[in-house]
DNA sequence: AACAAGGATCGCT
DNA sequence: AGCGATCCTTGTT
C-alpha cells in the first residue's frame, strides 16, 4: 500500500462555490445549517500538502511556521517526512537543498520533526473525538462518514461524504487520486491528501510507538481515560475540553478566555453543535440541545456560568 | 433571531 | 439511576 508521494499531491484551496446550504446526513435525516459567510479556505499552501490544521497553526500561534510555508518551493513537505516507509521508519531523510547554510538546515529539520509529531498528536486527538480507529484501514463505512463529515464540517467544505456512501475504510484506502477526483471533482485532492495524512500517521504510529507524551497532566490523564475505556460514551464536557485543549484546531469554534479559571466562549455555537452530533451519531443536534445539555451540569457543579454572565460564555468549575 | 434557563419526557445503558 | 436528546415555555439580549 505505497503511499503516494505527498509531493505528488496538488490540493488546491478555494472556497466552497456556493453558500452553505447543505442537505442531509447519509441517512437522510435532517437538513444540516451551516452558519452564513462561509470562510475562504486560506490562499497559501504548503507544496504539495493539505494540512488544514497547520494553516491555522501557521498564521494564529506560531509565526515561525508562517515562515515556512513562505520558504522556497524545494522544502519538502511534511507530509514527505511522514510517509509510511516499513523500511526504514523514522526521521525524515530527505535534507534538504543546501541553500543557506547549516543552521537552516538544522532548523529545517527541527521544524519537520516538530510538525510531524503535531501531525500525529491531532490524527490522535481527532481520534478520540471521532471514536474510530487512527488506522483508516480500519474503518467501517460509518466511521468513514464520521471522518468526511467532520473533516467537511470543520474546514467548512462543501459536501462530499455522499459521494463516498457504503464505503468501508479498506475501499478508501485502496481508491487512487482520480477514484476520489470521480467522486468530487472539486474536492477529492484535497480529501486524499488529507486521508494520505491519517494514513501516513498510521504507519508511523505501527513503525514507532510514539513517546510518552509531554502535554499536561489533564491531557495525560485523559488519554488514559481513552485508552483504557476505548468504547466508554464521551461525556459533553469532555468533548469541550477536548476542543479546548487544541487551540489551533478548534479556536475557531471554541477557545478560551481564562484557561487558569477555566472560562470558555463557544465561537461558533453551530459548528460545535454539529461536531457533537457527528461525535454522538446524532445528525438532528443543534446549539439549542447543546446548551440544555450544558445547563444540565449546572446542577451537577461541572460547568456553570462565570460570574458575569456573557452569551455564550461558560466557565468549568474545577479548571485544570 | 439568537441565546438562556429550566421543566418534562423519552431512550439507552 | 444516570446521562443525554428532544421538545417545550418563558424571558433576555
């Protein structure tokens, strides 16, 4: 299963040609509303890769990143230095072109190894928002619609998980760039690069194990929760923290406005709602629901309203 | 119109 | 029983 070169990948960024009027979930269940104004997918890319979540990283927390992706066009990408190679598992191996002496190319590659374990800790987070599997090869066709949804929802693109109905996680993985260009013209790149990125974390996670991981203790503890209790339901709060706890992938939906006390906004009421939904299988969850659901912890002393009480402002009762 | 609060009911585990 | 989804009414921004 030879990935393709990420290099070979020349996903284009447009945005979505019509508004945001969508029309159903696979089952047909209920018309899905996306929030009007519609936000342009970012203009600049990184040669040959889709990494929707770095085009965030780049411009809101990290400049330097910013910098790369305005590096001449020979840098190889990162989705090069995560290709599956059995192998020869490890580091990129790719230097690059000697174009400004050592100290680039050293930071070049400490950049690489840093974006290729953010690569991997947000297929891990996405994983445990999603509940499927990090292996797309495992995927049944549910938690392929799952992966499209989420994916279409988050980064705002225009639907193309219908095109990919009764389609197990093995069938995906064995479809070519031009099955996923048949199956939307438009957007299929872009899909392919992006499931050529969760496949290539794959691998690399089967190659090597990755560390112990360096985040906080919340987030320590909460992947223990996950990793011992895989089936165990997500409680809504946890969902939100889990949002919370990843800035430059969810900012735009939720983040927080005094991490130490633990007060959050909710960005994007819609979109959060809908991730829920996609999360819980429940195509018909809107904000309205959502936030009875948050109510409902009122009582039980989890999430409560700050002290000045703003729409869309919550505040969690013990901040981590 | 969107958000907020909370009662009532239902289904699932 | 606990939890969340759903539907509802009433009030606020």
């Amino acid at each position: 299963m030879g990935s393709p070169g990420g290099a070979a990948h020349s996903p284009r960024y447009m945005s979505p040609p019509h508004g945001g009027a969508r029309t159903a979930w696979p089952d047909g269940a209920e018309d899905i509303k996306l929030p009007r104004g519609l936000l342009p997918l970012p203009d600049r890319s990184w040669t040959g890769v889709y990494l929707p979540y770095y085009d965030r990283l780049a411009v809101e927390e990290n400049p330097w990143i910013m910098r790369m992706t305005e590096a001449p066009a020979h840098v190889p990408p990162p989705c090069r230095a995560l290709e599956p190679s059995p192998a020869k598992p490890g580091p990129p191996q790719e230097p690059p072109e000697a174009t400004g002496g050592q100290v680039e190319e050293c930071c070049l590659e400490q950049v690489q190894t840093m974006v290729v374990g953010e690569v991997l800790k947000d297929v891990d987070t996405a994983c445990k928002l999603l509940n499927i599997a990090p292996d797309p090869q495992d995927w049944s066709c549910v938690h392929v619609q799952k992966w499209l949804l989420w994916t279409e929802h988050l980064y705002r693109l225009p639907q193309v998980s219908a095109m990919f109905q009764q389609v197990s996680g093995r069938d995906l993985c064995s479809m070519s760039e031009s099955d996923f260009r048949q199956r939307s013209s438009q957007f299929g790149d872009m899909m392919y690069a992006h499931l050529d990125i969760w496949r290539s974390a794959a691998a690399m996670k089967e190659c090597c194990p990755p560390p112990e991981d360096s985040g906080s203790a919340a987030e320590d503890l909460w992947s223990d929760v996950i990793r011992n209790y895989p089936n165990q339901p997500i409680h809504l709060w946890q969902f939100l923290r889990e949002l919370l706890l990843k800035p430059h992938n969810y900012s735009r939906c939720i983040r927080w406005l005094n991490k130490e006390k633990g007060i959050f906004k909710i960005e994007d009421s819609a979109l959060v709602a809908r991730l829920w939904g996609i999360r819980k299988n429940r195509p018909a969850m809107n904000y309205d629901k959502l936030s009875r659901s948050i109510r409902q912890y009122y009582k039980k002393g989890i999430i409560r309203k700050p002290d000045v009480s703003r729409r869309l402002v919550y505040q969690f009762v013990n901040p981590v």
